[in-house]
C-alpha cells in the first residue's frame, strides 16, 4: 500500500484505531508471554502515573492523526504510525502491564471509559474539519476499547460480587 493509498478516504484513519485498539493490547499481551512476571515486592499502583500517560497519549495521537493527510510524505506517514504504536503500547499498560503501572480493577475500568472520549477527539477534528468518512471510520476502529472497558467493568463487579457474598456463605 502506498503512503497516498493509506492517507486517503477512510483506510488511514480506521488504521490509526485499530492500532491503538488491537494491535497495542496483544502486543503487549505478547510482552507477557515472552517475558514472565518477575517476583516483585508487593507496591502500591501509582494512578497519577496512568493519568499522566493518558494524557501524553491524547496528545501524541491527536498530533499524529491530524498530521497524517494526503499530501504526507510516505516516510513521514509511516513514521507517525510507529509513533502512534508505540505510544498506544504504553497506553495499554495501565490496563495490561505488571507493577506499579498497573490499576486496579477499578482504575483500570476508569481509566479506559475516560480515554474513549479523549481519543476520540482527534476523530471529531477530522469530521469537524470536513473529513467525515475518516472521523468515523477512527471512531469504529477505536470501539475495541471501549468493548475492552465493558469486559472489565463486568470482571470486577463479579469479583466484587463473589468477596461480598463469601461471608454469608460462611454462615450458613
């Protein structure tokens, strides 16, 4: 696929969302098989630092999308999609990661449905700007997040269910 090909009509953008959505999640899903968990001290999460990576996050992806266009050089297109992989690898760690990087259940749910309206603003700037098939076709290929939340969200209930409920199936 050429750099003009993957720039134009809806293939670049829908690119962009699936990277961020799919690819990043199952590589670093891959990290962990080919790296087991090392035996670490027990340490508390450090949610300011999830907060701070989402952040910096929106703001790569927002510049990387908005920068990618038609006219983009394809060494520079391709160079901005590295980029985007990267950064969304690092987003994902909050939620899949080991350490103090990881949230807890909750957090983790959290901090997924604050990011699905944050990177989707990058996808409305493409429709406000009058690329509407682009916008949305981002915004489709960026739903596996917020899919991923509802999972999450789910799990932890459950658990939450199944530690407030082992109590009373102690009494009986």
């Amino acid at each position: 696929m050429t750099g003009h090909a993957m720039h134009t009509g809806i293939v670049g953008p829908a690119l962009m969302g699936l990277i961020t959505s799919v690819l990043a999640p199952l590589l670093v899903l891959a990290g962990h098989r080919l790296r087991p968990a090392a035996r670490e001290p027990w340490s508390r999460p450090h949610p300011w630092r999830a907060a701070g990576i989402l952040v910096v996050f929106a703001v790569v992806h927002a510049v990387t999308v908005l920068g990618v266009g038609p006219g983009t050089d394809p060494g520079l297109g391709l160079a901005l999609h590295a980029a985007v992989l990267a950064g969304a690898v690092v987003f994902w760690l909050p939620v899949l990661g080991r350490g103090t990087t990881r949230l807890p259940e909750a957090g983790r749910s959290i901090y997924l449905f604050l990011a699905c309206p944050v990177l989707d603003t990058a996808a409305l700037a493409l429709v406000v700007r009058g690329d509407e098939p682009a916008g949305i076709a981002m915004i489709v290929g960026m739903l596996p997040i917020g899919l991923v939340a509802i999972v999450l969200t789910l799990r932890w209930v459950a658990a939450e269910e199944r530690v407030a409920a082992a109590p009373m199936e102690r009494t009986r």
